[in-house]
C-alpha cells in the first residue's frame, strides 16, 4: 500500500492536504492523470483515497514531493486500436446514450470534416508509447499520414478511445476535465496545426523508441479534411 501523506508540495511551493477541499484535490489528480505532474501514479493513488474517504483531515505527517512532468510522451494503454486528437474547446463529445460502432465511427467524421479532430487506429491493441514533437521530424516510419486540427485555445487533446467514449455516452461530461483518463494534454497557442502521424512499428513495443510519432506544426491553412478515420483497412478500429 502506497504512502498516505499529510500534504503533496506542487512545484510552485504550495501544499495541498486531505483538507484542501475536494475541487483542489480532484484538479491535482486530474493533472497527475493528463501526465502534466509526477509521480503520476502515486499521486493518483493517494488523492483517489483523499476522495473516497469521509474525512479529508488528518495523514502520517510525510509529504509527497510533485514535479513536473517531462512534456512529449503517452502511453497509450488500451484495449482498443484507435486514437484521437481534438480540440476541447470545440470538440462535440455527445453522440448517445446508446451508441453504436456505426454511430460513433459517423461522428468522428463529421468532428474531422470541421477540424475539431482526428481519429486514427493502429491496426492492433497494445501499449504504444507515442512521441510529440514540435518541429519538423527528419525520418520516415512504417506508413504515416498527415490532417489537420484547429486550436481556439491553449491546448489539444491526445486520447484513446476509451476516453472518447465515455464522453459519448454522458451528455453531462465535459471532456477532457470530467474525464481524464486517457487523455494527455498538448500545449499549443491559438490556430491551425497540421499533425503528421508515423507509425514507426507495426506492432507497439518492437524497440525501446517511440512506436508513433507526432509532428505537430503550427500552419497557415489546413489540409484538406479527413473523410474516414485513418489506417482503419489494417486492423480492428473499434
């Protein structure tokens, strides 16, 4: 069983405690969760039992140092093939209370067709670690593809499909804030980008280097929209 501390010291400085209030600590494992602070894991487990107990009050009297997080590098651990990048600010989560693969894969096209995001499957399930880059990669993979997403804010969202659909299903849940689990922010200023997917391996986990890689550019204009998810001919989309 993992450590119970009285207080987690941010890299600001500041302490949050069991008696910070539910929304400060949520907020804090929500960060921990999008892979913005470490130790991620830990802090998970920790606030997760701050949350989940009647009392916030009281601890063993350590305290769990936080740190930011080294920016540019998702796991993505799911069961599924597919992963999205959108944009939350814009990004129209619902679909229905009951979806089907029809309906979904029919909204993620008409999310794409007005660049709010772009959804790609990798063939097979498993754990691809996927690299983020902000300049231009000299290297090709396996196959890659290139689209386009609009930012009206700070940030876009990396996440997998698990992610999208709990947002589909709940009308009532704002991705990615009500729902960060497999989301992984991406810091970016206002404007168009134009994202270059490679997929270096055709299996995740082939070396100890990233499996997918992300060129994410800042443009003038956009690519042309996309009109079906991307690679979903080589294996099981959803």
């Amino acid at each position: 069983m993992s450590p119970d501390p009285s207080a987690i010291r941010l890299p600001n400085g500041r302490l949050l405690s069991r008696a910070s209030g539910r929304e400060r600590i949520f907020a804090l494992r929500r960060d921990a969760i999008m892979g913005k602070l470490e130790p991620a894991e830990e802090i998970n487990l920790i606030t997760d039992r701050w949350l989940n107990e009647e009392s916030l009050s009281g601890g063993d009297g350590t305290v769990l140092e936080a740190r930011l997080a080294d920016y540019g590098n998702f796991l993505l651990k799911d069961g599924h093939a597919l992963f999205a990048i959108y944009d939350p600010a814009c990004y129209q989560s619902f679909v229905s209370s009951f979806w089907d693969n029809e309906k979904m894969q029919e909204h993620f096209i008409d999310q794409m067709r007005n660049y709010r995001s772009l959804v790609c499957s990798l063939g097979f399930a498993g754990d691809w670690l996927i690299n983020i880059q902000h300049q231009p990669v000299l290297q090709s993979g396996l196959r890659e593809i290139s689209g386009s997403v609009m930012a009206a804010g700070s940030r876009l969202i990396l996440s997998d499909y698990s992610h999208l659909t709990m947002g589909a299903q709940f009308k009532e849940i704002k991705l990615p804030d009500d729902e960060p689990y497999g989301a992984y922010e991406i810091r970016v200023e206002p404007g168009t980008y134009n994202i270059r997917i490679l997929q270096m391996h055709e299996q995740a986990g082939e070396s100890d280097r990233p499996d997918i890689i992300l060129e994410i550019l800042k443009a003038q204009n956009p690519l042309p929209f996309w009109t079906e998810l991307a690679w979903v001919e080589f294996g099981r989309s959803c």
